[in-house]
C-alpha cells in the first residue's frame, strides 16, 4: 500500500486548506482511511477517519473533538483518493498531517494511531 500525502502549506488564521491522500497498491475490500497530525513535542492524534467498502454500506466518518464542524473528511473512489477540507484554521492546527489506511472491517478505535498498518510521509501544515 501506498500513500501520498499532498496540500499542505501556510496559511492564516480563519483560512481553508484541502489535504489529498492518493492511495495505491491496495486491494482491500473494506478499509479504514484517515488523517492524523503531530506537532512538536506532541503525540500524533487522530484527526479524522472515513469507512470504506467495496458494498454498498454507509461511508462512516469519524472526527476528533476539536475539528468536528471544521474538517470534512471524503473519498473519491475514481480518484482513490481521501481529501481532508480544513476550514476555519487556527495555529493550534499547526502540525505534520499523516494519511494512514487499516485494511478491516472493524476498528475498536478508528481515531487511534496504533490501529493502522500503513503511512504516508507526511505533509505540513502551518496556520499563524
């Protein structure tokens, strides 16, 4: 599996960015997609995460407390690609931005780091 993070970048305080996760080489049926940030010093958290099945079955989304209201997490499957629109942006959003992917059904935990098997780079995104 392969992810490839993109979007990231500075902007000010109350702007917008959108996140873009293609992923690639995978061949899950169902799979867990999501994104998590990490700032200096901090643990990474998780920031928002989208169900996906190959069935016809709701697309459940999960969202951290701190986003919900700000972020949309969505997937394009002709693209196979997870956005992540951020709006309402604040510097403590500051962080490197992870796209990560679990090939289950279920998840005990979708917004916990440890339950997922693969990992993008990373890309920044910094709001002053």
């Amino acid at each position: 599996v392969q992810l490839v993070e993109s979007g990231g970048g500075s902007v000010q305080a109350g702007g917008s960015l959108r996140l873009s996760c293609l992923a690639s080489k995978y061949s899950f049926s169902e799979v867990y997609m999501g994104w998590f940030r990490q700032a200096p010093g901090k643990e990474r958290e998780g920031v928002a995460v989208i169900y996906i099945a190959d069935i016809d079955v709701p697309r459940y989304t999960y969202y951290a407390d701190s986003v919900k209201g700000r972020f949309i997490i969505s997937h394009d499957n002709a693209e196979n690609t997870v956005y992540l629109q951020m709006n309402s942006l604040s510097p403590e959003d500051s962080a490197m931005y992870y796209c990560a992917a679990a090939g289950r059904r279920f998840l005990p935990a979708p917004l916990q780091p440890s339950e997922y098997d693969y990992w993008g780079q990373g890309t920044q995104v910094t709001v002053s």
